[in-house]
C-alpha cells in the first residue's frame, strides 16, 4: 500500500495537474488553509477595528483553513488507502479554486453585509464540498478491498452534511432572531463542526495519530473504524432533529450518543499512545485536540439538559464555539501540517528530517502553553487575566506559520542516509501506508525527558506569570477579593446561607437578604430578563457578565456588617438595580442611621470643574463635519451601525467614554426621499446591551427596537413615508443616559420638491452631563437636568474655532435636531434672518413673501427642522440656541462669509 513519491522524471513518480510534481501540488493546494490561517491572526489582532470580527474569527479557520485541508487531505488519503489507479487531480484542483471564490465571497459578505452573496457563496460551498464527496464516493466503490478503506467513507459522509450546514449558515446570516436562532446554531454546530470536522479528523487519526507515534495501528482498529462512524452520524444526525424540532432532550441524547461514538473510536488510539508515548509536537497537538473535543462535548451535554430555554442555551453555545476552534479544531490542524507537509513536500530523507525538526521546535512547550492558558481564559478570572491568556493562546497557535516559513525556505542539506534516492524517503511511505508505519524512520525526533519536562514546566510558568501580572494590575477584578475595611472583625460560625436570586426587570428578586452574623454567604443567580446583567458587591465578590439564561454562584462569604450589592452595567444601578446584604444580630453602623448609598453619583470628581469655553482646541483638531451628505441614489439603503465604546474629547480638554454609533456623536446622518427603505444592521460591539430607534419610520417597536447584547446584531427595516429631520437614539434604560452619552443621530427625509441650496448643513443640539475625565455621563445630573454644557454636534463651541463657511447672496439650508435629552432650543443667527422656516413636517414661512422673515427655529427635544438665510455682507455671524445659558455653555458657533 505504499505510495512512491519520487519527483517528476523517475519512474512511477505521481503527477500532479498537468504533470506537476507531487511536492508542487501539495504546495499550491496547501497554500489557501496557510493563506485563511495568516487572515485569522491579522483579523484576532485587529478585531476591535473589523466588522463581524467574532464571526470572522470562527469562520476564517472553519470554512477557510479547516474547509480547504479537508479537501486536499481526505483526497491525498483516500489514495493512499485504496487500492486501485490513481485519478487524475485536475478535477480537485478545480474544486479547491471554486472553494476558495465561495469562501472570499462569504467572507466579504458578512463584513460588507451583503446577504445575497452569503447565500450564493453559501451554495457554492455545498455544492463544491458535495461534488467531493460523490468523487471520493465513486472512487472508493471501485476500489479493490482495503483494510482502512472505510475511513474514506468518513470523508464522504463528512462532505455530505456540510450543504446541509451551509444552508444553516446563510439562513443565520439573515439574522434569524429569537428561539429559532439558538436552535438554527445548534443545528449549525453540530453539522458542521461535529459533523464535517469532527468526522473527517476522526477517521483520518484512526490511521494517521498512530503514524505520527511511529507505531503500528492497534489490532482491531479496522473494525472500530467501520462501525464507529455510524454511532458518530448517528449523533449528528439526532442533535440536528432535536434542534430542528425544538426539543431539546433529543438533543441531550445525540450528543451523549456523539460522545460516545467518539470514546469508542478512540480506544485503540489510546493503546496506540499507551504503547508509545507522545514526544513530539504533532501527536501531543492531536491528543490535545481529542481531549478539548470531548471536553466541549461534555460541555455541551451539560449545556442542553440544564439550560431550561433556547435562548440560554444560544450563549453557552456561543462561549463553547471558540473552545471547539482554539482547543480542537486549530490544534488538530496544526498536528496534521506539521507532521504531513515535510512528508509530501519530499526532497529526501534529511530533508524531511530537517524540515520536521524545524516544525517541532519548542513542541512541549507550544503546546502546553496553548492549552493551559486555554483552561486558564475559561476561568472566572479578571478580564486582563483573560485578554493575557487568550493572547498565550493564539502565540501558541499561531506559532506554527512562521515555522512554516522556515522550513519552506531551507536549503537542501546533505543526506543523512547513504543511497538514499531523493523525493522516496521511508517516512514518505509511512504517510501514505500509516498501517504499517516503521518505527525509527528519518523523521524520528525524542528529545530528551529532562529538557521535555523543562519545556513543559517552562510553558506553564509562561501562563502563571501572566495571571498574577493580570491580578497584580486589578487586583479587586479577582473574584471573592475583600478589600480592607470592608467587612468588620467578626468570627465564623462555620454556617452557610444560601439565596436564590434572579434578575429581571431591571431588579434582583429578592433585593434584600438576611443574613446571621459569622454566616457564609452565597448566592445563586439566574438572569431572566432579557439584558445582559452582573452581580457585584461591596465586598468585591462579583458573578461576571450573565447573558439571558445563564447562571453563576457568587460566594460573598463571611459576613459581618451590612453590604451593598448591584448590578455594574452602566447605568442599571443607578435605575434601581441593587439589593442589601443586612447583617443580623449586627449593632447598627453609620450607614445605616444615613440610609443605603447607593451610588447614584459617577465614581471620581467631575471633569466639569476642566471645562473651559474659550480655550482652544489642541492643533490638529477637526470638527464634526457638519455638511449635509447628498441625497443617495436608488431606493433601498444598506446602512450598518456599528456599537462601540469610545474614548472621545467633547470639549478642549475633557474626553469622556461615548457609547456611540460608528464611531462618533452624533452618528452618521442618513438622508433619503419619501417611499426608501432603509435596511440597518445594528451590530452591538459594545461593553453592555444597546438598541435603536429610528423615528423616521413607522412600526411595532417589539422586535426592532429591542436591545441586543455585546456581540449581537440585529436588522431593522423601516420604509420613509413622511418628510423631517427625525432622531434616531438607543432606547435601552436608562434612555436617559444612553441619549446623554453619544447614542443619538439624525434621518433626513427630503420634503418633495425640495428647492436646490447652495450650501447645506446640519446641526444637532444635545447635552453633556459630564462623568469623571474619560468616564460616562452622570446620571444623577441627567435626572436633575443639570447640564454642564450643552453643544451643537458634540463638542462645545468647536464651530467658534472651525467655523462653518458660506459667501455672500449664497443661499444656506441648516437643518437642526434637537437631541436632547432634557433642553429645548430656540436656534438663531446673529445678524441673519431666515427667509424660510420649516419645522416639523410643515413650513412656517416658505419664502414667497419678500417682505416675511424669521428670527429663530424653536424646537423641543426630539424635534427638528430647516431654516434658509443669505448673508447680506462679509463677516462672521454667530449662531447660537437663543436660550442664553446654553449658549453660554457650548452651544454657539459661527458662519464665516466671505465676500
């Protein structure tokens, strides 16, 4: 069963498409997975400045560099293992170029938010991987009788599920909402990663893992691979039903049915490891990869018998995603390249050892600092903790490419073996023949137990050190951490209270807990409502961020005084979102004659008390470009709307943390004409839950407006149907703080027969309620309406030091929202007069009277409008809100005419 892998010209050498030598076959055919994994690294790099970047992440190695290594590999095996002529590979190089035209195009997609060409690209996929799977079928049933041969059958039944997880894939990417999103994703996963992935890398390691050992396969091994495959497709395929169905028990049972397909394929690949351990990088990657395979399963299992609700389940489906991509499917993938490339890629028996020598470098310490700070990010540790060990994860990972690289570009050395016929090394025909691998073959590396032992010891300190350096730089982020004086002396009773406590409603229910003096407390909550809600204490305990559905227990633990607790999600605290800790049988304290602080103000001072109205801003400031963008062409508006968190300066000097809509506050202007639909995909990359609101178009708030988590997104769909400058803002509650805090923008709906300006603009009036320097907005000022400034486009007075430019007899449209939250305005130019006023869907003076003019465009929050002037004369002609303290206080600019 050998396959000879002689270079071009010898006799028997196999030949690629149009006579290409196997190792040049192998490159080009390898070169997309490196080329999806190198994309992988950039985009977990940068992820916070890439749209889609959680999606991206998964899908680069799934469907980019997992996708292409199936079909290169379960091609290159089937050959090996079936007896029989080799076919002519023309036809899978034909199949890779349509793989990768259908990958580029869902990728692009997704970020560019292109759902018809997800779904083409999405076909493409299937029918690319299904034709696999009929040519890989067809050749095995003419094949002559081989002993492995039923791992083929893996590769087809792999290739036959993945349509079938396309078609989920492209109906998700449709934003599916609700319980039938959860259950779509399960059906996802379970097709695709346990079913394509998992089937295809557990026949290949029934004969490759034991390669890789430099052992032979275990006696039985054939049978469990012909019947092992049918316990696996079993499990699939009664998770997909249950998923599809909505009965979650079925579920339960096809994954625990998986779990144990996956048990009994793996029994004779522990002998095989039992009789020779694992030293280098490519099994140990394997073996770690099985382990986080059954791992995740367990998870999962756990996941669907105790979720109680699909959408529950949703998020803990989503937190065991990057552990089946990190810990199985990356690792294995890792394994297979390293230990097969050398392989392939030939040039003789010191070459392959070469090449496998650079690719095992610092193997046991690679991989067991990839897979300790792995178990180390799923902790309950401080987020620096798990930002550190995420980061060990991908340098673990991610090792492996510039190794690539350098085994790639060796030179060839002299061969180590006497007579040794270039490009037909033994260990080449221990890959293709893994039945019947020879131990001590030229690739054989055992690096010594005292230096593997280092190497382990030192990826673990690696790990160590970064956790305490996370630690060390929040220290009171660590879970169960009391900071001194916040409980008093007291002594032990050795008791526990235990409280069940749920959230929902902006509440914890219950929201008072009595508790014995000395007792042990803790808490067992449950979020029920349908936003992203914590738990924390005075005393430092906290549950971490709980998504709908999920759970945590917090051990608040002994107690000795009366305690606070809320949620720390911005703004839900100071909406009422506490509880009490009351310590009974506790002599009374101070804080208890005053009465419960709850926190209402901002913690730290004000960075009001830096405000300054007339200091310039730092060189090299833009302001907010306040032109109108032009009337889009077409009918139907693709608009995405990114949340994020943004550091911004709002006046000179003072920045504060905006929650904003792509970037900036206000967010971007949208423009229109009556009868456009406007399709808005709101993507929430946020810290906490947000929403939108568009009062540009008329429906039922229920689905669209609802807030949506950190890492969700949403599509909002509204045709324009009347003309007006309409707000659109977060109506998550607070709304208050959210609108006060940079979640607002204006819809501009043309009026028909809109007169031509010469020059056009737009201006939005809001408040800053200013939080500490680089903090948010204080609620406590909101809900006394006690601003500190109030700004047109979210920067006090920056039109006074960049003003807004226009010549004289040019005609000026400024349109003007008032955002809000709280004050009013009266907008007015020094020294201009408005020949045309047109406020909230009429004119109130539409300049056909020479002799009518107007001074000022009153308008409420949430209001808005247009005003027209030419200025008679060159000069700078201030505009202000005519509520003189506003104006006082940032809401002032000025019109600089040129003659």
């Amino acid at each position: 069963m050998n396959i000879n892998l002689a270079p071009p010209g010898k006799p028997g050498a196999p030949q690629g498409p149009a006579g290409m030598n196997r190792a040049g076959w192998h490159l080009r055919a390898n070169a997309p997975a490196v080329f999806w994994l190198v994309a992988l690294v950039v985009v977990v790099l940068i992820h916070r400045n890439v749209p889609a970047s959680g999606w991206l992440m998964v899908h680069l190695l799934f469907l980019g560099a997992v996708t292409n290594s199936i079909l290169v590999w379960s091609w290159h095996f089937a050959q090996a293992l079936l007896r029989g002529p080799t076919p002519s590979q023309r036809g899978m190089a034909v199949r890779l170029v349509l793989l990768n035209v259908a990958v580029l195009a869902v990728v692009v997609s997704m970020v560019a938010n292109i759902w018809l060409l997800t779904l083409l690209g999405s076909i493409l996929v299937g029918a690319v991987v299904a034709a696999h799977a009929v040519v890989l079928g067809l050749r095995a049933r003419k094949a002559l009788p081989s002993r492995f041969g039923a791992t083929v059958w893996y590769y087809v039944a792999a290739c036959l599920l993945l349509p079938v997880g396309a078609g989920v894939g492209a109906a998700l990417a449709a934003n599916v909402g609700g319980e039938a999103h959860a259950r779509l994703l399960l059906v996802h996963l379970a097709v695709n990663v346990l079913g394509f992935v998992g089937l295809t890398v557990l026949g290949t390691l029934m004969t490759l893992l034991p390669t890789m050992l430099r052992t032979r396969v275990a006696d039985g091994a054939d049978s469990v691979a012909r019947h092992g495959v049918f316990a696996l497709l079993a499990g699939v395929l009664l998770t997909t039903a249950g998923a599809a169905a909505g009965v979650m028990f079925l579920c339960t049972v096809g994954l625990l049915v998986y779990l144990g397909g996956v048990v009994y394929v793996c029994i004779p690949l522990a002998k095989a490891v039992r009789g020779k351990p694992p030293v280098t990088f490519a099994p140990l990657s394997a073996i770690a990869a099985l382990v986080w395979l059954a791992a995740s399963l367990v998870w999962l299992v756990g996941l669907t018998a105790t979720s109680g609700s699909w959408n529950g389940l949703h998020h803990g489906i989503e937190s065991v995603a990057p552990v089946l991509a990190a810990g199985f499917a990356a690792q294995v993938l890792g394994a297979a390249l390293s230990y097969l490339l050398p392989v392939v890629l030939g040039g003789g028996p010191a070459m392959v050892k070469h090449r496998t020598a650079i690719l095992d470098r610092a193997a046991v310490f690679r991989v067991v600092l990839t897979n300790s700070a792995l178990l180390a990010s799923l902790l309950p540790v401080p987020s620096l903790v798990r930002v550190g060990t995420t980061f060990l994860v991908l340098a673990g990972l991610a090792w492996f490419l510039p190794l690539l690289g350098m085994a790639l570009l060796q030179k060839r050395p002299e061969s180590s073996t006497p007579g040794a016929r270039p490009g037909a090394p033994a260990a080449a025909s221990a890959a293709a023949s893994p039945a019947a691998a020879p131990a001590g073959t030229a690739t054989a590396y055992n690096p010594a137990p005292g230096r593997r032992w280092g190497m382990a010891a030192a990826g673990l300190a690696v790990v160590v050190l970064v956790m305490v350096a996370g630690i060390v730089a929040d220290p009171t982020a660590l879970p169960g951490l009391t900071r001194a004086g916040d409980q008093t002396a007291v002594t032990a009773t050795g008791k526990t209270t235990t409280v069940e406590m749920t959230m929902k409603n902006m509440r914890f229910h219950p929201d008072k807990v009595d508790v014995p003096v000395g007792n042990r407390l803790v808490i067992h909550v449950t979020n029920v409502d349908s936003m992203v809600h914590d738990l924390v204490t005075a005393g430092g305990a906290e549950s971490g961020r709980l998504y709908p559905g999920e759970q945590a227990t917090v051990d608040v633990g002994v107690i000795g005084a009366p305690m606070d607790g809320w949620c720390s999600i911005v703004g839900h605290r100071q909406q009422g979102m506490v509880f009490s800790i009351v310590a009974t049988g506790a002599a009374p304290t101070a804080s208890d004659m005053a009465g419960m602080d709850h926190g209402m103000a901002t913690a730290g001072p004000s960075a009001a008390s830096q405000l300054d109205f007339m200091k310039e801003p730092a060189a090299g400031f833009t302001a907010h470009n306040a032109v109108i963008p032009p009337l889009p062409t077409g009918t139907v508006h693709n608009v995405t709307m990114k949340v994020t968190d943004q550091l911004t300066e709002v006046a000179a000097g003072v920045k504060q943390t905006l929650w904003t809509y792509n970037g900036s506050a206000p967010g971007p202007t949208l423009r229109g004409k009556i009868g456009d639909t406007f399709k808005v995909t709101l993507i929430n990359d946020a810290t906490m839950g947000h929403s939108i609101d568009f009062h540009a178009g008329a429906l039922a708030p229920d689905v669209p407006m609802r807030t949506i988590n950190p890492g969700e997104r949403l599509t909002y769909t509204f045709t324009a149907t009347r003309a007006g400058i309409w707000m659109y803002h977060c109506s998550t509650m607070p709304m208050s703080q959210h609108i006060a805090n940079g979640m607002f923008g204006a819809v501009i709906i043309d009026p028909p027969k809109l007169p031509k300006v010469d020059k056009e603009y737009v201006l939005i009036q809001s408040e800053l309620y200013l939080g500490p320097q680089g903090g948010v907005a204080d609620l406590a000022k909101i809900q006394a309406d006690k601003p500190d400034a109030v700004v047109f486009n979210g920067y006090a007075n920056q039109y006074d030091f960049r003003p807004l430019t226009a010549k004289v007899g040019e005609k000026v449209r400024v349109w003007v929202l008032d955002a809000g939250p709280n004050r009013a305005t009266a907008f007015h130019v020094v020294g201009g007069q408005f020949s045309t006023v047109w406020s909230e869907g009429r004119y109130l003076l539409d300049g056909s009277d020479p002799a009518a003019g107007s001074q000022a465009l009153a308008l409420a929050p949430a209001q808005g409008g247009f005003v027209e002037l030419a200025f008679p004369q060159a000069g700078n002609y201030p505009f202000v809100s005519h509520y003189m303290v506003d104006a006082e206080r940032g809401a002032h600019g000025v019109f600089k005419v040129a003659g």
